[in-house]
C-alpha cells in the first residue's frame, strides 16, 4: 500500500492576477464506483453495507438503498417502516450539520476556542442522534416514540447551546445568538470575501427522471460528474431552502444560515414524527422503478440530494448499481463552487486560501479539500 | 464520497492518537470521542483525520473484510488510511 499521494480530495486550484482570481479549476480523485462492487451482491446485503461504507451519511444512503432495490424488486415498504427511516434521516442530517460546520470549518486562530465551547454539545448531540436513530429503527410503537421524544430535548438543546434559535417569531433565519459558537464563524463567513452570484438552480424532484435517465446512460460518468444540459446544479440546504430573505444576506452568511434553518426544520420534523409516528416525507425521501428489474431511491440529505439506482436480476441479485453523492453536483468542475470562486474580490488584505477554504466549507463537501494558489504568468 | 477507515489507535497524546490500519499510520483528532473512554489498542472509524466513532474489535474486522472484498476487485484501488480511495481508472 503506497501513500505518497493525497488521493481521495478535491483539488482547488486557483490561479490569481493582481490579487483577485483570474481562474479556478477543481479536480477530483476520489472514487464514484464503489457501487459497481455491489454487483452479484443479494439485494437485501446492500443497504448495511452503505450504512458501514460511509460514515458520515449512513443512514441516508441505507434509506436510498432500500427504496432503490424495493422497486427493482417490486416490494412495497410498509410507511411505518419509511416513517422510522425518514426519522433516521432527519436525527443524521441534524447531527452531521452541527458536526460539519464546527469540525470542518477552517477556524484560523479560532479554532481552540469554537472548538472546546463545542465538544460537550457535540457529544451530547451524538449519543442523543444514537439513541434516536436506534429507536426509529426498531419501530415507532408508543414506548419508542416516547423515547425518541426524550432524546430529542437534548439535541436540541446542544444545537441551542451552540448558537440555534429556534423561536419562529425570531425570523426564518435562525441568526445564532450573540457570543455563540455558531455568531464567531457567521462572524467569519464575510471576513475576506466580497461576491455576488445568481440564485442557486436547485436540484428538485422534478429532476429526478432526468437523473435517473442520465445516470441509465452512463453510471460511471455521471456519478462522477452529474449535470444536466443548460444547468449549472446546486443541492444541499442553501439551494432547497433558498428565498428572498436568504438573498438579501450576503453570499457566505445565507449558505451558513441556510444550513442552520434546515437544522430547525429537521428538529421541527422529528418532533412532529415522534408526536404522531407519521411524517411528511414528501420532500425528504422518494424512489419509483426505473424500467424492469430496475429501481431507484433518492434522499435528501445533509449535503442535499442523493441518488441510488439499481438493477436486479431474476435471482433477486444486483446487476448494476450507481450513487450520486451531492458533492459530485456543487463541485462539478463547471459547477456552482467553481461559478461562485468566478465572482470572487477580496478584501484588502485577505488571507487569499482561508478565504477560499471558508467558501469551500460553505458548499460543504462530503470529503476534504486542498487549496493550490498560483499567480498567473504574465499578470 | 464519505468513506470511513477503521483504524487501531497505538498511542494518544490529549485529543490527538496516532492510529494505524494496514501498516499506514496517521494522526487523529479524538476531538469527538474526548468524552469516551478510548486507548491503546482501540478500534475508531476515521473521516478526515477525525475519530468518528468507537468500533470494537468485531466490527473494524466486520468493515475491514468488506474493504478487502472491495480491493479484490480489478481496477480498485487501495483504501488511504485518511479515509479516501485513489481513484478507480476504469
């Protein structure tokens, strides 16, 4: 096993002139074909088996699985079940958001501070998320839904202790109250960058037959590199959640914001859930066969929308499998991340790669990132 | 994609470990397990230098054993010990 390299990133590369950037590329080396290992695989093997693969985002794509093979075998899930996966979602979503913005964010000189005001909420937030994806898993009888209930207060209370707000008359942008963790990096979003850019072109249901047919024709191309003609694609919480309010924060602040609204929308959901063991999931999971023996399972997750689709064969045995990660969408090398870096002034002064690097942990990928600043030859 | 390593920690130092899986051995921030009792010989499931989640024993040979089937496969690289795979050329 060699180690030279730092596979497995994207690579930012952003060549400058006169301070501000003159172009920027991105290139990834990280694998969009796992899923092809799943052939000759039983169908009912795969969903735990995407549940161990990725750790940050397991029970989301277990529920695309799941949805994904039911239809290619023509099994109807019963809704408790898809109650209790939504609920699995929604407890994963609301944990990764706390966990990516604080871990993942590039801090500077912050980062010991945000860092030790965060733990305790953040452990707190874990074991309650456990505890919550654990009960909705075994089923949504009363003595469940109690439980779920009760282990909801204290991941509300870590997203709370860390900066949420979660009173609607505070507005539907949860501004973190000042003094928090969340106030010092909303602080920082708009520290060194200036830009503006178009409303984000949101990947919805309504693309879901045109994925699906895109990823038909060419799995390990599209996977790797999804778009759709004439778009330029975004998903995740600032392109679902995007409105006039969002648009009139600035361009950084509405992404971080965006996020933390999801965050109380996701906690609202697993409130109303665990009250009446049923939910809305409408916008949150949906799947359909995708021709004969074929099937697909899509899911919207903390970094937004993700696809599965799988062919079974007569033997109830997959024959082809493919995953769209929504990371594959905002940093497709023509992609929203690389439009906006386009946009880009900074401000006088900027240290030019944090900056960068905070508007990249706005997009939120799924992996990490490397930042290479070049100045351009004849500048 | 996020892809998570299991690693056996060989030596904590505070928040940060050294862990070890396959022979490759990487620095870890135990940042997110700090309130949990993790030591030497410990299993933990790696994502970007961070410790995400205590493994026993079972289940990092559980995740290893599927890695191993994933490696057998031509064309697929080598899992990095950062949680990553260099990329497949199909």
């Amino acid at each position: 096993m060699h180690v030279a390299s730092l596979p497995g990133t994207l690579e930012i590369d952003v060549t400058l002139a006169h301070g501000q950037i003159r172009s920027a590329d991105i290139y990834s080396s990280r694998n969009t074909g796992l899923a092809s290992h799943f052939i000759g695989k039983t169908g009912g093997e795969i969903p735990q088996r995407v549940r161990q693969l990725f750790s940050l985002c397991g029970q989301a794509q277990m529920a695309a699985a799941r949805m994904a093979i039911d239809h290619a075998l023509g099994n109807a899930r019963p809704r408790e079940s898809m109650v209790g996966a939504d609920l699995g979602v929604q407890a994963e979503r609301s944990l990764e958001i706390l966990r990516s913005c604080l871990l993942f964010w590039p801090w500077g000189d912050a980062r010991q501070t945000a860092l030790e005001a965060a733990a305790a909420p953040l452990h707190v937030a874990a074991q309650a998320t456990n505890t919550i994806i654990t009960k909705a898993g075994e089923g949504l009888g009363s003595a469940n839904r109690a439980l779920i209930l009760a282990a909801l207060d204290p991941l509300q209370g870590a997203a709370q202790a860390l900066g949420l707000t979660l009173d609607p008359n505070e507005g539907s942008h949860p501004e973190p109250w000042p003094g928090s963790v969340f106030a010092t990096l909303l602080a920082q979003c708009d520290q060194d960058i200036f830009l503006a850019v178009s409303p984000p072109d949101a990947l919805t249901a309504v693309d879901d037959e045109a994925v699906i047919a895109a990823l038909q024709a060419d799995p390990e191309e599209f996977a790797a590199r999804p778009a759709l003609k004439g778009r330029r694609i975004e998903t995740g919480a600032y392109a679902r959640l995007w409105d006039r309010e969002l648009a009139g924060t600035s361009f950084q602040a509405g992404r971080f914001l965006a996020r933390l609204r999801d965050l109380r929308n996701c906690l609202a959901t697993l409130r109303g859930a665990a009250k009446t063991g049923d939910a809305d999931m409408s916008t949150s999971l949906s799947g359909g066969e995708a021709g004969p023996g074929q099937g697909f399972g899509v899911v919207e997750c903390a970094r937004g929308r993700l696809y599965h689709l799988a062919s079974v064969d007569a033997n109830a045995c997959i024959k082809a499998y493919a995953i769209v990660a929504p990371t594959e969408w905002n940093f497709h090398p023509a992609g929203p991340f690389v439009e906006a870096l386009h946009h880009v002034r900074f401000a006088p002064g900027a240290q030019r790669a944090t900056a960068i690097a905070r508007m990249a942990a706005t997009f939120d990928p799924c992996t990490a990132f490397e930042i290479t600043l070049r100045e351009a030859a004849h500048a | 994609m996020c892809l998570g390593i299991p690693m056996q920690v060989i030596h904590c130092e505070g928040v940060m470990a050294r862990c070890c899986t396959r022979g490759v051995e990487r620095r870890v921030s135990l940042f997110l397990l700090q309130h949990e009792d993790i030591g030497i010989g410990d299993y933990v499931m790696v994502h970007r230098g961070e410790a995400l989640q205590k493994l026993t024993p079972a289940e990092a040979a559980e995740a290893w054993a599927m890695y191993d089937e994933i490696l057998a496969t031509p064309g697929t690289p080598e899992p990095m010990a950062d949680g990553s795979f260099e990329a497949t050329k199909n």
